[in-house]
C-alpha cells in the first residue's frame, strides 16, 4: 500500500494508531524481520503489530511520540519507547508498574519540585508533549526576611539583576568616557541605589508574572508552596499558610536548587547579608566587606565598586577557584587597579553591631589563615558569598530512598539525569558534579521531558559548557584551563597561543591600555584542536557564545586562523593569534 498523503487519510490513521493504543494493555508496533522487536515481544510475551502499510504508521508514530524506530512500544496507554528504553524500564522496575497499571492510579504524570530555571523547562515541555504535570515552587525566607517570586534564582536573585546592576555600573564608566569623546554635561554625576533597585525589580515583577501565565497557558499545574516526600510516589504541599495538601505522581523531577551558606560565625546570620538580599536591598549598602572570591563575590564587588561604593573583598585562598588562573589574576588586578581592595589569605571570626541603621556599621573581625595576625575592620555591609547549599535535606529524598553525596547534599545521577530510584530525576544546580548555571540547568530539564514523553535519546552535554564571569573585565570561557589541560595532556603536548590587545572604544578615553588578554589552548596531539578557550575583555559573554559553538564543532588553530575576522572588534584577536606563551613573545598590542 502506498504511504498515505492527504489528511483525512492521515487523521484517519492517527485515530486508528490511537484506538490501538487505547483499547490494547500492550502495543508493539513492529516489523516482522527486526531481532530488537522480537526481543522485545519476547520481555513482554506479547504478541507483535506488524502493520502492511508500515511505512504511514512509522511516520505517524513519530508525529505522535518523536520516534520513527522500531519496536515503538505502549504498555496502558503509556509510550516507552524502542528496544533500548523498554529493556531499561524491564531493569529499573518501571516496566512491571506500568503493566500492572500503576501509572493510572497518581494524581499527575510529572510533578517538579522546584519552579526555577531548570524546573519551568522541564514541566513545560512535558506539558506540551501531552503530560499532565504539577510545579511545585516556594521560597523559604532569608535570615532578613527578603523573598520572591516564581522563577527561581536566576531570574530572582542571580543572572538577572546581576547583569542588570553590573550593566548600571558599566554605564558610569561609559559616562566617563563620553567626555573624552566630547560629551559636555556639567551636572556632578551621582548613582541613585533606589532608583535601580526598583527599576530593576520592577523588570523581574514582570518576568515573575509572565512565567505564571506562561505555565496557565500551557497547562501546567502550578502551586506555590513547599514539596516534601511522604512517600516514593506521594508528596506533601505546605503553602505559606501552613496548610497541607498531598499529591502523587508517576515520575518526579527535583529542581530545587541552592541557597546561599552562612558562615557559622557569631553575627553572621543577623548582621550580615547574601546575594539573596543584595539586589532587593531598600538603602544603599555604602561601605561593603564581601566575603569569598569566586563568580557572586567578584561579580557583586565589581559592580558595587563600579556604582562608586568602596568595596574590599576577603579572599580565603585564591581567585575563581577551578577557573584558569593566570585569567582569574588578571581580572582581579583589573578590579584593584580600579579601586576594589582585596584582603589576601584572611577569614572572618566574628561581625558585631555598633550602630543599627540603613545601612548601619558593623565590625568585623578576621584571622590571618598563615599566621595568628588578628584584624579588624569597620564597614556599613557584609555581604557573604562563600558558596551555596543544595536545597535537598529537608525535602524527604530518604522517605522516597534518593541517594544523597551527604558531605555536599548533592544528588548523583545517570547521565539521563536518573537517580538512584528510577522515577525520580534531577536536574539543575543540585546535581553532583555539572555546572552550576541557567542554561545548562533549561537545557537538562528540556532534554529529560523529551526522553521521558517523545521517545527521544538526545542527553545534555555538560562537556565545553561556555560561561562569563561578569567581573568589571568581563572574563569568558569555555573549555579547560591551562592548568587542568597540562594536568590531562602534558605541558609538551600542549600549545598556548595568547596576546593582550586594547579595545579601540576604549583608546581615545585613553584607558586599560593592553588589559585585556586573549588565550587558546590547543592539543599537539589531535590536530592543534583547541581545548580551552579564555577571554578577558568587553562583552565577553557575547563574544565566548559564538567560541563555544566553533569549539562543539571542534575547532582547531589552522581553522581558526582561516577564519577572517570582523574589523574593528576584539574577538578578531583570536583569528590573528600568533604568539605561543612558550617562546616567551610580546604580546603587547601596537595597533590596529
Ligand atoms: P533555581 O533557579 O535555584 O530554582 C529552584 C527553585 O526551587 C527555587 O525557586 C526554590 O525556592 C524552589 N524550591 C526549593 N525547594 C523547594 C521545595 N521543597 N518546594 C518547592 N520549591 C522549592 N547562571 C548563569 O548562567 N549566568 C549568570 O550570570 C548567573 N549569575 C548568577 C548570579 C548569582 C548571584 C547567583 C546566585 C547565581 C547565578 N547563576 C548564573 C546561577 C543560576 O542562577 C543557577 O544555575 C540556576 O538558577 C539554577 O537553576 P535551578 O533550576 O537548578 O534552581
Ligand atoms: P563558589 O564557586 O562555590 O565559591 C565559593 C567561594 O567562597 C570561594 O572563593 C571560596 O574560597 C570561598 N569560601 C568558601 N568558604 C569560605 C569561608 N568559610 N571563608 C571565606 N571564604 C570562603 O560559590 P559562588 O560564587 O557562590 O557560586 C556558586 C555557583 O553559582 C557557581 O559555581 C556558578 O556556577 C554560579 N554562578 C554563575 C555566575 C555566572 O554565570 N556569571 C555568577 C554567579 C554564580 P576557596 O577557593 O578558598 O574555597
């Protein structure tokens, strides 16, 4: 039989592959040559469907569940997949509920807990794909009492109105600039906190109100309140009234994110401050003592001391832990060069009150971690940005059995995002080793809703993710860094090309002359492939973005030197690399 074309023939078929899969506990449909099927007819000791025309069912079925393969399997009404997925299921258990009709029995087929960056994905597009599904999201308050609306950390407390001061801070540089490119304004120039505190939280109002109507919109069940396990396949719902309700699933997804930590020091948590309260603070901070060294910290001192505030940061060890670190020293030399005092080698032991107020004056008291130096310090804001908590010790992970990395609460996973208990998946920041960042957490819970409801195989792919650090020199990357590619392949079999360069908007202001700084890493021994890309300059998120695409293309030198570059940028420091950091070169910029 021909395949069929027009559309009543095809809305005929659909209802015909739908009834099918309605009135049959199991449905396989097949070829009758194909071994995976009759393996799998064989798992379930039914019988195979192999249709004549074949060809319209397979294209059918994948209209309807993303996959076109045989075997393509049903059991109560439910897709599971090929051969792969199905003799998965038969291992993990969820094969023998499904025939025992388990499934039928919950309140939903997806509940998330957790409605931030990697939650909103996922339940939405299980909710497209036809599920029914609940989101769970609530914030518990911080120490101060700040809170916020749906939509998780990055939008609430993380990328968001980071990038929206960070970009306030930038234009104050700008408008410095503007007078040596013969802009005349002769008011004094003066930063209102205020002002961009409500503009900015006025912006994530709207974001908070358009992730609910775009969860309405799709079906999603949301529900603002706190999700913990009672049971593997039942929740408690606490809302901020304190009322309980109980709901059950087939499958779960845990998307609940971190929160900041504390330092366990007398005062910390009653005079100190996080990021968490940072961008909804209802006075300016004044004279700020931040406390860590990694992106929050260099992020929030940098655009602090940008608005005009003095800023010291207090670094424990090093600069961006994990990061490349002859980048992380320039970034941070950078920001000293521009006014941020940095405290080396010190930890906070105590911060007390001497005067309440808004802000008020706090003193603050640390130790030497070399010698038993003892200092002191007075300033109106402690901001603490040592790191963060995974969200996972109070949600019931042991009444549902999940497994949990009790020295960091994080939660491990297959790499389907798969815990331990196989209907109980995990994604974003709570995992165990990825990447801690919204694109990666949208990206994992999008993948897994397809996997789990269209029959998909695509993972994500937590290899060369590219990130930025919003530093006042904004610092890109994506790849290894040296140190961890000389740790893989050897100094010898690795070839750093670099140069320093000076953006040309920023010569006629006559400023950060050959401060910022390019670098690829490649590997001898796979064709001058580049492993590790680092830049320090001028919108270094933009520029990194397109870099992290060459490099899943897996760029090399000879290609990137074959790429013509855009004249007058930075990023066209990377098609004219020429220097290698062994031969010692200079790598400072004369012109253009
Ligand atoms: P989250 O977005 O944290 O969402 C988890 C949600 O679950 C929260 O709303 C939480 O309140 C809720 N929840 C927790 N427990 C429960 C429960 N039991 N019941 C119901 N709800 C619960 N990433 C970038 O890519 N770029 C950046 O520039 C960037 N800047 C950042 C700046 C700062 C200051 C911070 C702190 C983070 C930044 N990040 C950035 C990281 C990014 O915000 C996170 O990686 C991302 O938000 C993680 O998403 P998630 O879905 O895992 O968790
Ligand atoms: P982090 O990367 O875990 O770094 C914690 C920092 O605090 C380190 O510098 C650490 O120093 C220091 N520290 C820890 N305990 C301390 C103590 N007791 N006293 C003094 N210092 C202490 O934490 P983070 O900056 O909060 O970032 C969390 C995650 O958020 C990041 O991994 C990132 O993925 C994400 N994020 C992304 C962006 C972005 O994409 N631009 C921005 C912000 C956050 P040591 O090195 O000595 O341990």
């Amino acid at each position: 039989m021909p395949p069929i074309e027009n559309d009543t023939g095809k809305s005929e078929l659909k209802s015909r592959i739908q009834q099918l899969i309605d009135s049959n506990q199991v449905v396989v449909f097949s070829k009758s040559y194909c071994p995976y099927c009759v393996k799998v007819s064989f798992r379930l000791q039914h019988s195979l469907f192999c249709p004549e025309d074949g060809t319209s069912y397979q294209d059918m079925l994948l209209e309807m569940t993303g996959q076109k393969t045989v075997p393509n399997v049903f059991i109560n009404k439910t897709h599971v997949g090929g051969c792969d997925k199905t003799m998965q299921a038969h291992k993990d258990g969820s094969l023998q509920q499904l025939l025992n009709g388990e499934n039928e029995s919950y309140d939903y087929d997806l509940i998330v807990i957790g409605g931030g960056s990697g939650g909103l994905a996922c339940s939405k597009e299980a909710a497209i794909l036809g599920k029914k599904v609940m989101v769970l999201d609530y914030v518990v308050p911080t120490p101060k009492g700040t809170t916020w609306g749906l939509g998780g950390t990055c939008v609430n407390v993380g990328c968001i109105p980071k990038k929206l001061m960070h970009q306030t801070a930038m234009l104050g540089t700008a408008m410095q600039d503007a007078r040596k490119f013969g802009w005349e304004f002769e008011e004094t120039v003066k930063h209102n906190w205020e002002t961009m505190r409500t503009a900015v939280n006025n912006y994530i109002g709207s974001l908070n109100w358009g992730y609910r109507v775009a969860l309405r919109d799709k079906n999603v069940n949301y529900v603002n309140a706190y999700a913990e396990f009672i049971e593997p396949h039942k929740i408690k719902a606490t809302n901020k009234r304190g009322k309980e309700t109980f709901y059950t699933a087939a499958k779960f997804v845990l998307a609940t994110g971190e929160r900041p930590r504390y330092l366990g020091i007398p005062g910390d948590k009653e005079y100190c401050i996080t990021s968490d309260d940072l961008f909804s603070l209802p006075y300016c901070p004044g004279k700020t003592l931040v406390i860590g060294a990694s992106y929050v910290a260099l992020e929030c001192g940098g655009f602090l001391a940008g608005l005009g505030l003095d800023v010291t940061i207090m670094v424990r060890s090093i600069l961006l832990r994990g990061f490349d670190q002859d980048m992380a020293n320039r970034a941070g030399e950078h920001m000293e060069e521009h006014g941020v005092k940095f405290l080396r080698k010190y930890v906070p032991i105590k911060v007390e009150e001497l005067e309440a107020g808004t802000p008020g004056r706090l003193k603050v008291t640390a130790k030497s971690t070399e010698t038993d130096e003892i200092i002191e310090g007075e300033y109106n804001t402690v901001l603490i940005a040592v790191g963060r908590d995974a969200c996972t010790d109070k949600i019931g992970l042991d009444k549902a059995g999940v497994k949990v990395n009790s020295k960091n609460g994080k939660i491990p996973v297959n790499d389907e995002e798969q815990t331990n208990v196989p209907h109980i998946y995990a994604i974003g920041d709570i995992l165990e080793g990825k990447w801690e960042l919204t694109p990666v957490a949208i990206q994992a819970g999008k993948l897994l809703a397809r996997r789990l409801y269209r029959g998909s195989t695509l993972k994500c792919d937590y290899i060369n993710v590219p990130t930025t650090v919003f530093t006042p020199l904004e610092y890109g990357s994506c790849g290894l860094s040296e140190e961890r590619a000389i740790e893989l392949y050897g100094q010898d079999n690795i070839e750093v090309f670099h140069s320093l360069f000076w953006p040309l908007e920023f010569t006629v202001p006559g400023r950060d002359n050959n401060r910022c700084y390019g670098k690829i890493i490649c590997n001898k021994l796979d064709d001058d492939r580049v492993i590790g890309f680092h830049y320090l300059g001028p919108n270094a998120g933009e520029v990194t973005q397109g870099f992290g695409a060459a490099m899943k293309c897996r760029v090399t030198k000879e290609q990137l030197d074959s790429t013509i570059g855009i004249h007058p940028t930075c990023a066209e420091v990377f098609t004219t690399l020429e220097v290698t950091k062994s031969s010692g070169g200079d790598i400072t910029q004369a012109g253009c």
